[in-house]
C-alpha cells in the first residue's frame, strides 16, 4: 500500500459487502483485492504503510481489497473467499470494466488459473517487488481490459458479440415497414461442433465462427453484419434483400464452407455449415427471429445436406400452430390422398387413356383428326427409343479405357459404407469383413455409417471387429432416417483424398480402389463401377434384376457416357474426389439422391467417368414386391430430379450442345416415353370408334408392323450386347438372358412403365415415402452358395 502511496496513488479501503458502496461514492480506476494474514485475520497493509486491521477488504481510487481463504475454499468464518470478491466486484454495473488485481499469499497455478477463469485481470503473489506491483497496475490502467461482451466488436474475429449484434438486429426490425424493403437474419451452425470441442475443448468455439465469418467476408456477400454466440454460431444480418437472394447468398456460402479446410485447434478439419434463416417481415423482435432461425439451424443440422432451411412453424411445435379447423382440413387432404394413392392404377388408366380418347373424339368431331397425327407420334417415339438403345449398345463396344497407370501415387483412401442396420443386420458383417480384405497400397480406411432406431446384438460384432483392425471406424448417426444423411455425416470424418461410396451389402472387387485412382488422379472427379448381382440363384426375381444391371451397368453408362460425353453416379460403388464429395453432399429429400447429386456435380463442372471393369458385388431384391418398392422409388426419385434439373441444365451455358442432347434423353424422354407407349391404347380406341368397331380395323399396316418389330427387336440387341460384355460367371448363364428377353418383352418393360407413370402421381400426390429393400433373407440364400 505504501508502495501505491508514494507513486501518488489515491487509495481508499472496503470491506467485502461493502464494494457497491464504495464505487457509488467515487469513481474508482482499479480495484486490488489484498489476502488476509496467513492466521486468516484478515490484516491488511494500511496506505501509511502500517499493518493495521483495516479488514479483509480494502478498496480505492486504485482501491485494495484483503480477501482471507484461498480460491474456491471458504476462508475464515464470517469472511469470504477469493472468488466471493471477485463475483461482488463483478456484480457492480461499474466493477465489470474495472481492472481487478488479485493479491495472494503463495498461490498455487490452479489457484491463478481459477481466479483468472473467474473475471480476475491479474493475480501475483504477496511477496512480489512493489515495484513490479506498481507497474502491473499502471499497465493495467493505461488499457483497461474490458469484457468481450461489452466491446461492440470481438477483438479476436472482428464479429459482433452477441448482444450487439442483437441491437443491430433490433435496430432493422424498427425500421419503418416502408425503409426496411425485406431482409433476412441467418444462424449457421456447425455440425461437428460437439465432436470438436469433446476433442479439442471450448476455444473452438471462438475460432469456428472467427472461421466462418472469414469465408463470409470473403465472398462478399449480400450480409453486413457478422456475430457469434457462445456456442459458437454465426449471425448473419442481411438487411434489404428478398428471400430468392438471400438463399442464394446462404447456398454459395455453405458450399465454399463444405469445400474448405480449416485450421482449428492446430488441427486440420472439414465443417459442416448447417444454416437457418427466417425473413425480418415474419419477425418482432430480435428473441423471436433469432429463436426461429437457430430452430430452423437445428432442422439443417439433422440433414447436414448444405442447404440452407427457411423456418417452419413446426420446427418448434407441429401442434401449437395447427388450428383446429386447418387440422380437420388437413386430415381430409390426407385421406383424399389415401385414396387415390390406392386407387392410382386406376387413375393412371384415367389420365393416359380415357383423356385423350375423349379429347381425339371430340376434336375429331371438331373437324381434326387429332388421333391420326397422335398414331404417327407414337410410332415415331418407338421408333426413336428403339434407335436410342441401339445406339447406345454401339458406343458401349468401345468405351473410354481405364488409364494404365496413375498419374499420381495412391493416397490415402476412405470407403463409406452407409446401412440401416435393422434391415442390413444379416449382411454387414460380411460386408466389413470383405472391405477388410481389400488390397490398396496405401491407407485406406472403412466407415461404416449408420443408423438404427435401437440397439442391435451385431453391434458388439463389429465394435469387437474394429478392435481387432483399426481401419475400421463406426460412425452412429443419431438422428439420422436416410442414407444420405449417414453419408453427410461420414463425408467431414473421412481422411482419405479419395471415398468410395457403398451401399451395405455390397463387395468390392480386391483392387476396386487402386483402379478407380487411375481415373481420379487422371482428371476424373468421380468414376462408377460396375455392380455386379451375386444372389442371382435365389429366385426368378433375382435372376431378372442380374441381367438387367448387365444391360444398366455393361451396356447403358459406358455406351451413353462415350456417346454423349457425361457419366452418372449410381448410388453405390462410385468413387469420388473427397473435396467434391464434401461440397456436393446428398439431399436426403430426393428419393434418387445419388442422381440428384450427379447433376449438382455435373453442373459444377465434375467430369464423370464410368467402367465396368470396376466390379462389386451386390444382392438383388428377391421377391416381386421388393422388387416393386424398390423400382417405384428410383421411378419418382428420376422424376423428381427431371423436374428439378432438365430445363435448368438445357439453359446451362456448364454443358455442350452434345451433353445437352443426353441430358434430353436421359431426363425428359425417359419421362415422356412410358406415356407416349401408353398412347397406343387411345389410339386404337379412336380409329375403332372412328372406323364403327375393331372388326373393321386393319391390323396389318406395314409401318405398325415394322415398327413393332423394331420395338421388340432393340430388347434383344441390348440383351445381346450385356451377355457380350457381362461378367465371366454371368456370361456361362446364357439361359438367364433369353428368360430376360422373353419376360422383358412380355411384361418387365411394361412394368417398369407402369411405375414410371405412377410416378407421377405419387409425385403429385406428396408420396414420397422411402420403402427399404429386404435383405435378411436373400442374404441368407447368397450365403448358402457354394
């Protein structure tokens, strides 16, 4: 205290309690909180210099404070501890900006390390130089030290705190509705946070959102205020925008996000930017918009899919914002719905037979013979789809080869494989033993992600595995309904440069992945394999399904991707750069995500490359109603990425005249051609209606007949051409392909149609329910296999 004295210091003294006094009468610089004598009596050093009993605390100008006991210990009865004082001085409105100087007797380093934790600016010990006490609190008084919260920008990420950035938000919302011309505020979050801050603890917080908002700032974009919260989110202020352009903004900002690494913690990582936005209109004031847009962050977060989610009411309650009336009306929608979802077959028929009777009827009765035109329609459409596979077949015999060697050596490597365990129990270990035997020159490692509604007996089996083998790494999705979002979930974990892609019942080849290297260090983004049906002897199904992933995977993707320069990704046993793979992701909302993200890909750029020589093995549905669920969702899931993408790819300046074509083919004829088939049926209807009965038609009309024979003969050729390029064990079947010709002709094709025109009623219908294709059982027949 003399030492304060004679460098001409004011000081004056309080007792504990006593503190909030104290600072009301005058107005303090600092605050120095003295221990009491090591007997606890709470001495203190007088400002003459005396040692006197002035009480265990004593503040000042500069104020001194005696404080008994040690931290977190309750001192001498009736006194307070250190951390009592420092939580009073801290109480204070004026004590939080104050610099606090903690002087103790012999502190232990978890001693300073839990003052300083607790709001303590500076701890020495008693028996320090007063003149290096004098100093410390000089310098603490030439830059006072204020609390982050109180600054209106963090020093360290240049963000808003949160409650400035709540009073900017404010500020907007009380802008005149006229001024105020839209606007958005957006939370981002970070999927992984929990798993970085478990490993790395709480300072990633600060240096995630100090991450986020540089990528932000960099991009330029339509946001002008940037904040953080405590657990690390980022705060996105985008005022005068409409909504089309601040999802836009929202969208290229997580894709650079997914598409960066970081550097967090000295540790190189992969973020997972999960963002909710709500627009200001629908908000009034900044509690509600920001709870409506972490609600909303918290919907992104279960999807992990990279897009940003505009708020919902039933993200925070389904039943608090149902009205009663709006729920009867609802319930009656679903049941209007119910039925005619059972009755879709019907309906079908409906719309693609009886309308257009009726409409060349009456147009004929108009004076246009609508139904003649509509005959040489169609027989042009057979004629072109007949040509198209024929086509196709062509430019398989000479498909793009795999380059011999790769152009950079074999880096580390991950495999995903994605399982709804209930449904893959029977398969999976199996198929992580067979992933364990791969052979691949360098690091590779297996990811089995997950999901399952309970837990499961397998489970010890392969935690027991990954013990054995630590290339083997369980990733429990919680929460997770979809193969996508287990792949999402995977994608930010993985370490290789390049991840396979697997469903879990399949088995690569042993050298799957240093062959799909070749094609990625080639200039390749992503390459598809060939799979392969290994249950083919389980039922008639089964045999079908072999057979004709033949024709999809030997004959259609290498032929259609030479013939019109682009490949696709086909949802298992595809092979992608991990950085595009990250960015693109899979939106578990499309029923086909595999497709969707082919086109998310294609239009970024991506150059896909397929080879058959790229083999898994896999099993196929068994029974004609596995068969049936599994078809109708890849029929919507196609249709729903035509809607989504055909135009928008037409006009895309991202493809050639040539990509352009396929893309034509590949996504609108392939939806228009089961309708236009279905369009013989009115056709006949009408010229018998025309003609006064189907006795007076004239079967034998040279062009039908040619064209029927074209039709019939195009399945035959293809089928051809698969045996010709199938796999050697599938090649010795040759009785499984004329059964494929036959059934294909006679019922398949037509079946495969009829679910390409449901299709579009269930589309229409918001039917978009995923049914899981059986295993358990076919898994147990392919295993019985010699």
């Amino acid at each position: 205290m003399q030492t304060l004295v004679s460098t001409g210091h004011e000081v004056s003294h309080a007792e504990p309690g006593r503190v909030n006094l104290e600072v009301q009468q005058a107005p303090l610089d600092a605050i120095v909180a003295l221990d009491g004598g090591p007997d606890g009596s709470g001495r203190a050093v007088g400002p003459d210099g005396s040692s006197g009993p002035h009480g265990p605390d004593s503040s000042s100008r500069h104020g001194t404070h005696g404080t008994p006991g040690t931290p977190g210990t309750p001192g001498a009865p009736g006194r307070p501890d250190r951390l009592d004082v420092i939580r009073e001085v801290r109480a204070i409105p004026a004590g939080r900006a104050l610099p606090l100087l903690m002087v103790a007797a012999n502190p232990a380093s978890a001693d300073v390390a839990d003052m300083l934790r607790h709001g303590a600016d500076d701890c020495i010990p008693e028996a320090s130089d007063p003149v290096e006490l004098s100093a410390r609190i000089e310098a603490k008084l030439r830059r006072v030290p204020v609390p982050v919260e109180n600054l209106l920008l963090d020093p360290r990420t240049g963000l808003y705190s949160e409650p400035h950035f709540l009073d900017e938000l404010d500020r907007e919302l009380q802008r005149p509705e006229p001024a105020r011309r839209g606007g958005v505020v957006a939370t981002v979050a970070v999927a992984e946070m929990s798993a970085l801050e478990s490993r790395l603890g709480p300072r990633v917080r600060r240096e995630v959102a100090e991450r986020l908002a540089g990528v932000a700032e960099k991009l330029g974009s339509v946001c002008d205020r940037l904040g953080w919260d405590d657990h690390g989110r980022l705060l996105m202020l985008m005022p005068g925008v409409d909504e089309e352009a601040a999802r836009r903004s929202l969208e290229k900002f997580a894709n650079t996000v997914a598409g960066t690494r970081f550097i967090v913690a000295d540790e190189n990582v992969r973020l997972t930017p999960a963002i909710g936005w709500t627009p200001l209109a629908d908000c009034g004031d900044h509690t509600q918009a920001v709870e409506k847009a972490r609600d909303a962050a918290a919907e992104a977060t279960r999807h992990r899919d990279l897009r940003p989610v505009k708020y919902a009411p039933w993200m925070r309650s389904p039943q608090r914002h149902r009205r009663p009336f709006l729920g009867s009306l609802a319930s009656l929608g679903a049941a209007v719905r119910g039925l005619l979802s059972a009755l879709s077959p019907v309906v079908v028929v409906l719309l693609g037979v009886g309308v257009p009777f009726l409409l060349y009827q009456q147009m004929y009765e108009l004076g246009w013979d609508l139904g003649s035109a509509m005959y040489w329609v169609v027989v042009g459409g057979l004629l072109a789809s007949a040509a198209l596979i024929v086509v196709e077949c062509l430019f398989s015999l000479d498909s793009v080869p795999r380059p011999d060697r790769p152009a950079q050596p074999y880096p580390p490597a991950s495999a995903v494989i994605a399982a709804y365990l209930p449904n893959e129990a029977a398969t999976i270990v199996d198929t992580v033993e067979s992933f364990l035997r791969l052979d691949y020159p360098n690091d590779l490692e297996i990811v089995l992600a997950y999901n399952t509604p309970h837990p499961l007996p397998v489970e010890d089996t392969l935690r027991e595995i990954a013990r054995r083998d630590p290339r083997l790494v369980l990733l429990p999705v919680q929460g997770s309904t979809s193969k996508a979002q287990n792949i999402n979930a995977a994608v930010t974990r993985v370490r290789g440069e390049m991840v396979g892609i697997f469903d879990a019942d399949h088995h690569p080849a042993p050298g799957a992945f240093q062959h799909a290297w070749h094609w990625l260090s080639n200039g390749y983004d992503v390459v598809q394999g060939h799979c392969v049906i290994r249950n083919g002897d389980s039922t008639w199904v089964s045999r079908l399904v072999g057979v004709e992933f033949e024709t999809i995977y030997a004959v259609s993707h290498p032929g259609r991707t030479r013939l019109y320069g682009f490949g696709v990704f086909g949802g298992s046993n595809g092979f992608w750069r991990t950085d595009l793979l990250a960015r693109t992701r899979m939106h578990g909302s499309m029923l086909t995500e595999d497709i969707d993200s082919t086109m998310r890909a294609l239009n970024e750029g991506a150059r896909f490359a397929v080879d058959r020589t790229l083999i898994s093995h896999e099993l196929a549905p068994t029974t004609l109603k596995s068969l049936w669920n599994q078809r109708s969702r890849w029929a919507q899931g196609w249709l729903q990425v035509s809607l989504k993408y055909l135009w928008r790819s037409l006009r895309s300046p991202v493809f050639t005249a040539r990509q352009k074509l396929g893309l034509f083919v590949l996504l609108g004829w392939r939806e228009v051609q089961p309708w236009l088939t279905l369009q013989i049926l009115p056709i006949l209807l009408y010229s018998a209606w025309r003609s006064g009965g189907l006795t007076k038609l004239d079967w034998a009309v040279p062009v039908c007949l040619l064209a029927t024979l074209f039709t019939v003969s195009a399945g035959l050729v293809q089928a051809a051409f698969a045996w010709r390029l199938a796999v050697p064990e599938l090649r010795r079947r040759r009785g499984w392909f004329w059964r494929y010709v036959l059934v294909s002709t006679f019922f398949y094709s037509h079946f495969k149609n009829m679910l390409a025109r449901l299709a579009f009623l269930k589309e229409a219908l918001g039917d978009r329910q995923w049914r899981v294709t059986p295993r358990a059982a076919a898994a147990k027949k392919a295993v019985a296999k010699p």
